[in-house]
C-alpha cells in the first residue's frame, strides 16, 4: 500500500513540476517578446493620413490635408513608454485664425517650464545627431496638454518639473505662422 501511495506521489510531483516548468519557459518567452521591444524605434513611415488624423484628434484642430515634413514615433515599447515628434507643413494660411479662436492654444512666447522641456539641451526632443526637432519660433502659437493624473491644470505647464512626479505624460505643439509649420510633439514615460 505504502509503495503504490508512493508512485502516485512521484506521478504528482512529477506532473506539477512539469507543468511548473512549461509555465516557467512560457513566461520567459512572453517577457522577452515584451523586452525586446523596449527603445524600439519607431522610424518607419505610419500609413497615409495616420497622424493628421490623429493630430487633428488630440489638438483639435483640422490638419487633414497637411503634409507630414518628418516623423519620429518611439512609442510601443514596454508599457507604451516613449515620444513622438511630427512636423506637418500646413497648406493654407487659416491656422492662426483657429487658433486664435481656440482658448487651448495660446500665442508665444510660450511658458518657460514649456521650453525648457523643449529646447532642452538633453531633452526628449533632439534628433538622432542631437539637433532640435522643434526651431526657435518668435511667431505663432503653441499647445499644451499635461495628461499626468497630478496636473492641477492639464493645460497649464508649469507643474511639468515638479520632482513628486514619478513620470511625464504630456502633449505639446508649436505653431510656426511665418513657415505654416506645426510640430507636434508628446511624452509618455
């Protein structure tokens, strides 16, 4: 008796440590298929119209017939971390009268908590060489959207630096009026 109780002992413990390591070498796979997108750049073309439609969303502004200049999307690593950097030439001139309508967007200059996030020396957004995605606009418009659930006022920035902060979760935009440029810019971390 105590030697057939003993067999089907080891046929359990050797069941739930089989099925413990199929479990193990699963959840291995799955993290490093998670992992091995983590800082994967995003620098391949979205599909026609993709963020004109989404800029047109998030600003609430019409840029669907914009033309984008240059994209750089980070964005879809670990836990949708990352930036992303769009520069849309615009076709007409009737931006700044939308804007100027609109209370979000606010004539520049723009806070300084806002620029130094941008024209930062070490900050998101530099291309790959460290040159500034965003030039220094005197004439236009600018947009700030702060999603971090502790923004006392999602369209103000100037809690954007605030060291309890665990993370940065933000969108911004630059309107260029002498070059009809938009950049859109956001921060996900």
């Amino acid at each position: 008796m105590l030697k057939k109780a003993l067999k089907w002992l080891g046929i359990a413990v050797g069941g739930v440590a089989g099925a413990l390591i199929v479990w193990l070498g699963v959840s291995i796979l799955l993290l490093l298929g998670l992992f091995s997108a983590v800082g994967d750049s995003r620098d391949t073309p979205r599909r026609d119209g993709f963020w004109q439609q989404y800029i047109s969303n998030e600003l609430h502004i019409n840029v669907q017939d914009a033309a984008v200049l240059s994209e750089h999307d980070s964005h879809g690593g670990f836990l949708g971390d990352g930036t992303a950097m769009v520069s849309l030439q615009l076709k007409d001139g009737s931006m700044p009268g939308a804007m100027a309508g609109n209370p979000n967007w606010k004539p520049l200059p723009m806070p300084d908590a806002l620029a130094e996030e941008i024209y930062d020396e070490g900050g998101w957004f530099r291309d790959s060489e460290g040159n500034l995605f965003v030039p220094e606009v005197k004439n236009g418009f600018y947009f700030f959207l702060d999603r971090h659930d502790r923004a006392a006022d999602i369209f103000d920035p100037a809690g954007l630096n605030d060291t309890a902060r665990y993370s940065q979760n933000y969108t911004a935009a630059v309107y260029d009026a002498d070059a009809n440029i938009l950049y859109y810019l956001a921060v996900d971390t």
